[in-house]
C-alpha cells in the first residue's frame, strides 16, 4: 500500500523519539487514528476523556522531560479546548507538537456549517505557536512536518502546530519521502568579544546579582559555579525558581531581590525578559545589565543592555566563566549583606488561618511535628507543659515519641483531625497538642489553632 499522510506523520513521530500521543480522537481524525492502531507499541496513544487534559498532559511531560511531546484534537471545538494548553506552553517555552484535525478542505472558510467548523482555525494556531502550517496534499506533507519538528526544537523551544482536513488523511505520500530524525538548527556563534566585555563588567561588580529564567533551566550547574566564583545572589522568578536548588546560600527571591537592587551594580540576566526589575524595580546609568539569550528578540527589548548576547547557555556560560577572575573572598561583604536581607523566620497561614508553616532563614520547611516538638519542650522548660505531655495523631512522625522522651515529655496519639486532638487534651487536661499538617492548639488561649502562633 501506498504511504499516506497519516503513514508518513506516524512514523516522522517515532522516528523523532516521540513515543507517547495524547489525544482525544474525533470522526475527523479516524483515518489518523486507524492508520495508528498496527504502531500502537511505537507510538502510545494516551486517550483522554476531555481536549484540554490532553494537550495539558502533553505539556506537563514536556516540561518534566525536557523532550518534545505530541498531542492530537478534533478540530474546533476540540482544538480551542486546547489553547489553554497550547498557550501555556508558548509561555514556558515547551516542545509541543500539535496535531489539529480539520473540516474538508474544499469547504475551509465557506460558512457551510459543518461539524466543528470555526472561522481561521490556522489563524488561531499561528497565533499560539512558533509555526504552524496546514497540509493541502500528500506533496506538501514531508516538508510541512520537517519544519514544524525543526522549528520546535531550534533556538527557543516552543510549540507548533500542523492541521490536516479529513479528506487528506488518506493522501498518497511521495513514497521517496521517509520518515528521519530531524535536527535542529545550528546554535548562535558564540561573540568572545562580548563574553570578555561582560567578564570584565561582572569582575569590576562590587555587587553583582544573576536573575534566571525558564531559559537557565538546563544549565543549572553553569549558574551555580559562575554564581559561586561571583559570590552573587542568584534570584529565579516564576519560571526561573529550582535553578539554583532553593537551599542555596546565594539563592533567593524576589521580595529579598528587591531589597538588594538599589545596591546592585551589575545585573547578569539569563533566560529571562528581566521584566519586573527593568519595568518595576526602575533602573538608572550606573547600572549596568548584561543580557544572554537564545532568542533575540529578547535581548534589548526592554531596554538596551550594557552586553547584549544571543547564544546558547550552555555554550556562553562555561566560556564567561573561564574568563572572570576568583572573587569570592573579595565580596564577602555583599554575600554577608544578602543574609542579612534575608528575614530569621517565615511563616505562613492557610486560609482560614487555623493551621501554621514555618521555614527557616535558609528557607528549609520546617513542618509541623518539629514545631510541636520545639513548642512542647519551650513549655517543659518553662515549666507549663500540663502533664508534661503533648497530644498528636497516629499520622505523626514515628520517631517523635523518642525525641520527646529524651527531655522527659509523654506523647499522647489520636485518630486523626484537630477534634480528636482537642477532645484528648480536654479529657485529660493537656494544653499543647496538634497534627503534622500545621494544626497547632494552646488551648490556655484558644481551642483552635486560628492566628495563635
């Protein structure tokens, strides 16, 4: 049998290491969906029960794997049940390849009301994707598909679309078109001239400061030794957070970010439109911004950098690195600031206030069975612990028993919820107790955990 479009989409997929379809079929996707049923091992079709959780799952696999996913709709409705998704991905920079179904191509654009006919479905597309195109003919195909892998994945990863009317399914393949792994385009050429410019701005920096976004994501060990040798807080905003891992000492967050900027003097802004600083925080001439990004559009669009750099991170950091000096000792000072900035305590309330979080002045999470304990042994040592004893639930942790004994203090369990949990404390006259979830009772000032802390 002759190669169709369907044939040739299938196996251009596989071929690319896509190994998973998220898809919600339709009456104008069969062709599609039967010329899959026999590559089903190669290709998994993953059926959702709704539009929107397809394309959702296929953009929360590419944003956990980092590779590219695919996911197929009836056109129409089913397709603008997508474009929450579909948007999304355009944010984060996600490899999504979408396959939309269509109404046939002679009636395209005539009004004739047929099912799930809208007005420009390519129009939209186009407007939420990198690339997108529609396949006419078997002749077209290859090359709309080849693009649409290539655009995908070169220079900024984000979305693209390819839509196929019901009637061309079917459509015979030039049987010298096969199906191959597509590359993406060549890289930016790295400017040594601007890396050595940004080295000697960042090693002139009394108080340098590194800002990531989604677009660090890959080099998380580039920015944590360049950020290291600088002795430089590095913040991540929204996308940006986890590239350097949140335990870090010189990672922080935009509120402490905020704090510092009157005294940074350098920026070096990576994968990100530096958006909030240039266009909240405000800027002026002594400072100086070094911007690096693949995409470079980017670069300078919101105000003209001091270096501007279009590359690659992973091909401009490990060369700027190379080129700046050593200067952790040198800023000891400005490390000993972003500490200081930072706040000894945080803590933070649910809703209806009733159940408590703690965290550290390092931003460790300090949960709720360790806060019992420490609240139960301030009270031992004050000598109002009542019974010298502390309720909490059977979801508690397993050790907690032994860390209370070792000071002397009895652990009483109950069922689970914050009632069995008072209930216990008024039965036996207790006045400390709680669950691991944050719910914290001092019934000497109120039976609920509402505000106490």
């Amino acid at each position: 049998m002759p190669q169709t479009v369907a044939d040739f989409i299938i196996d251009t997929l596989i071929a690319n290491d896509i190994d998973q379809l998220y898809c919600l079929p339709g009456v104008q996707n069969d062709d599609f969906f039967d010329a899959l049923y026999d590559k089903q091992e190669a290709l998994r079709p993953i059926h959702a029960r709704h539009e929107q959780g397809a394309a959702y799952m296929a953009l929360g696999a590419a944003m956990a794997t980092g590779k590219p996913q695919a996911f197929s709709v009836v056109p129409g409705p089913g397709f603008l049940n997508a474009c929450a998704a579909l948007s999304t991905a355009y944010a984060v920079n996600a490899p999504l390849f979408a396959l939309i179904g269509q109404i046939p191509s002679g009636a395209i654009g005539k009004g004739y009301g047929l099912l799930h006919e809208i007005p420009d479905q390519l129009g939209t597309l186009r407007g939420l994707t990198k690339y997108a195109e529609r396949i006419s003919d078997g002749a077209n195909a290859p090359e709309i598909v080849h693009t649409a892998l290539k655009e995908m994945q070169s220079g900024r990863p984000r979305p693209v679309g390819v839509e196929v009317p019901v009637n061309v399914w079917k459509s015979p393949v030039d049987p010298g078109a096969r199906a191959q792994k597509i590359e993406a385009a060549a890289r930016p050429t790295i400017d040594m001239t601007a890396i050595e410019r940004a080295a000697r701005a960042l090693s002139d920096a009394k108080h340098p400061m590194i800002v990531v976004g989604g677009g660090a994501q890959h080099v998380s060990a580039d920015v944590t030794r360049l950020a290291t040798a600088l002795n430089a807080p590095v913040m991540g905003y929204r996308s940006g957070q986890g590239v350097l891992p949140g335990d870090h000492d010189l990672s922080i967050g935009p509120p402490i970010g905020h704090a510092l900027w009157a005294d940074v003097d350098v920026v070096l802004a990576l994968g990100t439109r530096l958006q909030i600083p240039q266009m909240q925080w405000g800027t002026d001439a002594d400072l100086k911004i070094i911007h690096i990004d693949i995409d470079d559009a980017e670069v300078g669009r919101i105000a003209e950098p001091e270096v501007g750099i279009v590359a690659d991170l992973a091909d401009a950091l490990p060369p700027l690195f190379e080129a700046i000096s050593p200067l952790a000792e040198g800023r000891a000072d400005w490390a000993a600031k972003v500490k200081e900035t930072g706040a000894d305590v945080g803590i933070c309330f649910d809703g209806d206030a009733d159940r408590v979080i703690f965290c550290d002045e390092n931003g460790q999470v300090i949960e709720g069975d360790r806060v019992l304990c420490l609240c139960a042994k301030a009270l031992k040592e004050k000598g109002m612990l009542k019974g010298d004893t502390l309720v909490a639930t059977v979801m508690s942790n397993l050790g907690m028993r032994d860390a209370l004994a070792a000071d002397g203090i009895a652990l009483e369990t109950t069922d689970v919820g914050d009632r069995a949990v008072l209930e216990r404390m008024r039965e036996k006259g207790f006045n400390l107790g709680g669950e691991n979830s944050g719910h914290i009772i001092y019934s000497d000032y109120a039976t609920t955990g509402d505000g106490i802390m």
